[in-house]
C-alpha cells in the first residue's frame, strides 16, 4: 500500500539489485519543505548485505533538508533514515517496515518536524577516520580573533589510523612540523544544508563560499604572509591543513547554538597551496617569490585532493571536569603523601578537573611499592611526589602561560630541612590540605 514498483535492475561497484519506486506522502496543505504527494525513490540493495540499503531521491530539486547523508556527489539526495547502526536494524527489518519508514521520513520532513527540538544538530561533515587534536585552551568564544599557526605533529599508532597533534607556534621553535595548521570561522548556518564532502581545495573553496566565507583568499593572505615571515624554516615545505570553524543554527533566523570543527589537511605543501594560489612561484634557486595581479584559477585548486580530519580537543582541566559531570574547580591543594593511597586519589581529583596541587614526600618508589600504587616499574627509584607530579602535567594540557598543575616539594613535611621555607608558605597560602601520610604525628601538625 502507498507505493508501487516503477522498475528495477542491477548496479555495480558496489553491487547490488536496485528498485525505483513511486511513494504516495501523506501531508498537509501548508509545507515547510517542499515534498510531493508522490516522489520517485530507487533504493539500492547491497550484495554484501553489509550496510543500510540506499535510499535516493531522484527528484533533481528535491529540497536541502536535515537527515540526509553526506556523498561524494551533491546528487541524488541519499536519505538518511535510521538513527541506528544496520546491524541492530537489519534484526527485524521487514519491506513493510521500511516502506513505513520511508514513508514517515517524507512525511515529517514535509512538516519539519523529523528533526525534533531536542535533538542536537545535525552534523555538516561526515565523520573520519584520521583526528587532528588542538591544544586544551583553544576557544571557541574567540573565532573570529584565532590568527594563532600551529605546528602538527603526527603521533604514532596502527596503520590504517592518523593521529595528528597541533601545538601554537613558540617563538624559536626548532621543532620539525609535519604540517601547520592556520583557522578560519564562516558565517552561521543552519543544520543539515551541506550536501557532499569536500574531496579537493576547490570544492573546500566552494564549500567555504556557502557559508560566507572566500576561503581561497584567505589563503592567499596567510600564504603571502609566512612567505614574507618565514615563522619556521620548513614551513612551505610542510602539508598545510585548514581548520573550519562552522556556527550551526536550528533554524533560519535564530542564533547559532554550537560549533562544528573539522581540519581539512592538503595532500600538498604549502608552496604548493600557494602556486595554485597563483601567490607565489618557483625559480631562480628562490623557495618562493610573490607575485601580483593575476587571476585565481580554480582548477589549479581541483588539483590538490584534501583528506577530512576530525577535531578533537588536548584534555584541560575544564574538559576533564565536564567529561566527569561536575565543575572545574582550581583551588590550590597540598597534599601530603604520595603512597599507595595519596597517588590514587590525586590521580582520580587531577582527572575531574579538581585543584591545583602541590605534593609533599621524602620517598623514594621501591618495586614492592607499586603493588597498589599508582605508579610503575618506569618509576622506580624516583621520588614519588615528583613522579605523581610529572604524570599530572603530562595528562593535562594546560594552557602556555599557565602554571603546571602539579609541582612537587621532594621533603618530609615534619623536617623539611631546605624546602621549609617554601614548604610553609604554599602550606599557609593554600585553600585545602589533604592528608595522605597515615602519620598520627603529620596529623597533628596539621591540626596545630
């Protein structure tokens, strides 16, 4: 009922068995998207039978809607009509049960209302395999002032995955980049309109453009100006990667509710981004050289395929916290004793956000130690206040200009001998003090 068979036939690559259907849609008089009383549909049927069939829209204005998935191609329109992987689907998948659900996507879609008000967003870019990862203070609050280059890093791991790690650019830095990174903010826009994946600079161009923002010009400007500046020796010979910053709105006319991050790294150098560019140019045994006045050709972009990367965030203090469900709260600590008990409280406090530490202990980690503490084998024979304080520093990234969050005093709280001085100043001038020794004596010291 409500569909019928308008022809069917084979596919390849993948193969599968494909149906044209005409699907009768039941809606009202007054639309907020443009759906038909009856639309043609072809849906594909996998051979390998390892993913959700195909559902197109052949219809070549079918409207620019949310829930549609992301192709290689801006057309047909491939509906998206599950919110659950195929293998929990397929267990009681049924033609009638599809056709239902065809049918009710083409429905609400008609009215606007698939896409529920408590819903998050939908996202604009497909997801990816490979991840870039931005320092733990980047903000977001300041898009339109993130003029900050990045050196990236790539971090070793199985084969098939890319893990890469921006660092801000330091004043006289030597380190040797696998690429650099700059940002660039578009304009606000609403969910679900973004209708392929960008596989080259041009369609990134032309992506760029429906959301405000002439991405190959800013380009040109960034590229002209590390070319003057030269900010690292190796820069026009490392990979450039763009990072995207995408404001999403529900709907038209109301402000933006969150901040899509995606990383678009160029399969080419930044020389070579710049030569497309038409900024510059080799020759004469110069790197570069600029040049003025001539006209950007986009096929020159079309010629640099670009890799989609995902954005994640280092762990900061305040995203540890969120990730545990409660506030950052940065107080300053003293914590006195690092054994089998100190070390694992600290280590849960410093992963919820919690404090900004110094640790007091005169002992050294021996082997027998490590049966309940925190620490391991790779730590003996160091102190273990110091020890606990290194492994604090390293799980959080915390912000250039901060202090670390954990630093260590490496003496007995009781007879500090030459850290007594610093040792009572940080005692009297922090806000908590946690006792950790199992020392009746270091108690009442601390109760005095």
């Amino acid at each position: 009922a409500y569909a019928s068979i308008l022809s069917f036939g084979r596919v390849a690559d993948p193969a599968g068995d494909i149906l044209v259907l005409l699907v009768q849609v039941e809606r009202p008089q007054k639309l907020v998207h443009p759906i038909l009383r009856e639309e043609r549909i072809a849906v594909i049927f996998f051979d390998e039978d390892n993913n959700f069939p195909e559902v197109l829209a052949l219809r070549e204005d079918f409207p620019r809607v949310p829930h549609t998935n992301l192709r290689d191609e801006a057309l047909p329109i491939s509906l998206c009509l599950y919110d659950q992987g195929y293998d929990a689907v397929k267990l009681d998948w049924t033609p009638a049960r599809f056709l239902f659900r065809l049918r009710y996507w083409l429905q609400k879609t008609a009215t606007g209302t698939l896409h529920g008000d408590d819903q998050p967003l939908e996202p604009l870019i497909q997801g990816a395999p490979q991840r870039l990862i931005l320092p733990g203070d980047f903000s977001l609050s300041e898009m339109q002032k993130q003029s900050e280059l990045f050196q990236v890093f790539r971090r070793p791991g199985p084969e098939h995955e890319v893990t890469l790690v921006a660092k801000a650019l330091a004043a006289g830095s030597s380190a040797k980049a696998d690429s650099v990174a700059a940002v660039f903010a578009c304009e606000e826009q609403t969910h679900g309109i973004i209708a392929y994946q960008p596989a080259n600079l041009e369609q990134l161009h032309d992506f760029c453009a429906k959301a405000g923002l002439n991405l190959a010009e800013q380009l040109a400007i960034k590229v002209k100006a590390w070319l003057l500046e030269k900010p690292t020796k190796e820069i026009l010979q490392c990979r450039l990667i763009v990072i995207l910053l995408l404001p999403k709105r529900r709907q038209d006319g109301t402000r933006h509710e969150s901040v899509e991050q995606w990383a678009f790294m160029c399969m080419a150098s930044v020389q070579d981004v710049g030569i497309a560019l038409n900024v510059m140019a080799t020759g004469g045994g110069a790197a570069g050289y600029l040049l003025s006045g001539p006209t950007l050709k986009k096929e020159k972009l079309a010629a640099i395929p670009i890799c989609t990367l995902q954005v994640l965030h280092g762990l900061s203090s305040r995203l540890a916290a969120a990730m545990n469900g409660v506030e950052e709260d940065l107080r300053s600590i003293v914590a006195i004793g690092m054994g089998a008990l100190g070390s694992q409280v600290f280590n849960n406090l410093i992963r919820s956000g919690f404090g900004r530490w110094t640790l007091v202990d005169p002992d050294t980690l021996l082997p027998h130690n490590c049966a309940r503490h925190f620490l391991g084998e790779w730590a003996v024979g160091q102190n273990k206040a110091e020890a606990m304080a290194q492994v604090a520093n390293a799980v959080l990234d915390q912000p250039r200009d901060a202090a670390p969050i954990a630093s260590a005093i490496p003496a007995d709280f009781l007879n500090p001998r030459t850290h007594a001085a610093n040792l009572e100043n940080i005692y009297n001038s922090a806000n908590l003090v946690l006792d950790f020794s199992a020392s009746v004596a270091v108690s009442r010291r601390c109760a005095l």
